[in-house]
C-alpha cells in the first residue's frame, strides 16, 4: 500500500485518540496489519522489518497514547466543532480548565485551518510552537494543540 493509506489511517486513529471514550485499537492496527475475510482476519503479527510507513504510524500511535494519558480533556471531554469543511475539521475537547484543540485535513492537498484560539499553542504531537488562530495542516495529517 502506498503511504497515503498509512497517513489516513494514523488520521483516523489521531480522532479515535482524541474523542471521549475508550479507543479500540485492534491487534496490528498500530503498523497497518493487512487482513482481509475470515479466515484471513488476523495474521500473525510482524515485530520486525517495518516499512517507514508502518513506523511513522506506529510512532503516531504511540505519540497519541501518551498525549491522551497526560489530557484529561481527551478522555473525558465535551467535543465542540469549531471549523469545518469536506476535507478539515477543527474541534476542542475542554474539561475542567482544560482545553484542546484538533486540527484535521484528510485532503490531498495541505490546508490552512481556523478558528483556533489566538496566540501560542504547543502541538502535542510535534511539540511545535505556532501561533493561532489560523495554522497550516499538511494533507492527509492532522494536530492536536494546547495553549501553553
């Protein structure tokens, strides 16, 4: 599979990280596992000769986990849409006095979104500092950002 598949599904995996609930993430899931019908639903489990793809998602997965472990708000938090289009979606989980922020394009091209707070934010999974309310999503990508 081309990597765009693999950053489509580390996309889908950064909203089932940051949404309330608790996220299932199914074995092999974390590097891109190819299954198909049973009997062929569950192969065995490759722990070495990754391709960069299935590393970068594994990587991804693993940045997401401990950024919902460390925020509250991504597991108990009242999600609220603040922008929204065919291809982006920004929405803020807040709990308590938190608040945080996701950035996602599932576009193929890169996007520039809004509605974020204005001044600083930390995005979590790159510990980039930008400045809001408008940041750059690459395609097929997605941030999620906390006000320092």
């Amino acid at each position: 599979a081309s990597s765009s598949a693999y950053q489509r599904l580390a996309n889908a995996f950064t909203f089932i990280m940051t949404t309330r609930g608790v996220p299932l993430v199914y074995y092999g899931d974390e590097i891109g596992l190819a299954g198909g019908g049973d009997p062929d639903n569950r192969r065995m489990m490759r722990w070495t000769g990754w391709t960069a793809p299935q590393q970068a998602l594994h990587d991804h997965l693993a940045k997401l986990g401990a950024i919902r472990a460390a925020h509250p708000a991504l597991r108990r938090g009242n999600r609220a849409t603040v922008n929204v289009s065919n291809d982006t979606w920004v929405y803020k989980l807040s709990y308590g006095a938190e608040t945080i922020y996701v950035a996602m394009n599932r576009g193929d091209s890169d996007a520039t979104l809004s509605g974020l707070p204005a001044g600083a934010l930390t995005d979590l999974l790159t510990s980039d500092a930008v400045t809001g309310p408008q940041v750059s999503v690459k395609a097929r990508s997605s941030r999620v950002f906390v006000a320092p």
